[in-house]
C-alpha cells in the first residue's frame, strides 16, 4: 500500500461468545475471497492476531475453523483447535490454515520453524510483533481486547492491498 494512503480499518463490538461465532462466520467468507483457489494470487494470507494473555485470540480461531469448515474448506472431520502456544504452530483443514503463536519465539528460533515456508492459504499469527520478519508479512492485523468477562472490541488494519480487500469484504 502507498504510505501516504491511511490504512483501511473496520472495528465491530463483539458482547458474546455467539458475536464472536458470527464475526468468525463473517471473517471466515472473506478469507475464503481473498484466498479463494481460481484467484490469481496464491500466496499466503497472513494476519496477525494483537492482543493481551486472554483477549481471545485462540477462542476465535476455534470459531473461524468450522466456520471455513462450512465453506468448503477440506477436513477430516471436525477439528479441536488447541492454543500453539507451546506448540507454536498448528495446521488446520489439510494445512490450508496454519496457526502459530510466536509468544516465546525470538528472531534466532525462526530458522527451526516451517512458518516461513508454509503453502497455507491463510496463516494466523499470534505475537507476530516478536518477529520481524513474520510482521512484515501481515496482510491484516487483528486486534483483540477484552471488555469483559465475554465481550471483546476486535479491530482489523489492512496492511497491503489483500488485507484492504478483506476488510472491504467485511464493511460490505
């Protein structure tokens, strides 16, 4: 994107777990666009989910899994999405959906991990800040922040052209 643009930015007020279901449902339709098989572009779809210990991170991508599930997205059958914390990474529908979490991850530990290498059509990334070279690879930053006990605000920023796409998709 051209520095001098501002960034495209949609922000939505999620007051439950069910708003949460529904944004997933919402989220997943427009990745399933931007990342969609007859597309030109087959490169990855990186967002980069911001937020504090507990703000939902994982919480919404285990709604965002059976969501893409429901849109075509191949599996196995239904999918237990687990934290990566320890971990760092997990792939989802036959890999096509890779969820990492860099929380404990420095520059030096990248070279051991396949996250730069991966074929996924859309990569979430937890702590993508710690990072540098996976930040910059952000289509969309995802941010989270906890308002209650089960409310959360979440904000999305298009940080290239893709990522201006999907948020087109989700305001429209």
């Amino acid at each position: 994107m051209n520095p001098a643009d501002p960034s495209p930015v949609w922000e939505a007020s999620l007051a439950s777990l069910a708003a949460t279901g529904r944004f997933a449902a919402k989220l997943a339709a427009a990745i399933d666009a931007v990342t969609a098989p007859s597309s030109t572009r087959r490169e990855t779809l990186w967002i980069g989910l911001l937020g504090e210990v507990g703000a939902g991170k994982t919480t919404l991508t285990a709604r965002l899994v059976p969501a893409l599930q429901k849109l075509g997205w191949a599996s196995d059958g239904p999918e237990e999405v687990a934290s990566p914390t320890y971990a760092i990474e997990h792939n989802y529908l036959r890999g096509a959906l890779l969820h990492a979490d860099l929380y404990r991850l420095s520059d030096a530990r990248l070279p051991q991990l396949s996250l730069l290498d991966t074929t996924a059509r859309a990569a979430l990334v937890e702590w993508p800040e710690r990072i540098a070279a996976v930040n910059e690879l952000l289509d969309v930053e995802l941010q989270l922040e906890a308002l209650s006990a089960r409310g959360r605000m979440v904000r999305l920023v298009g940080k290239t052209p893709r990522g201006a796409d999907l948020i087109r998709l989700l305001a429209g």
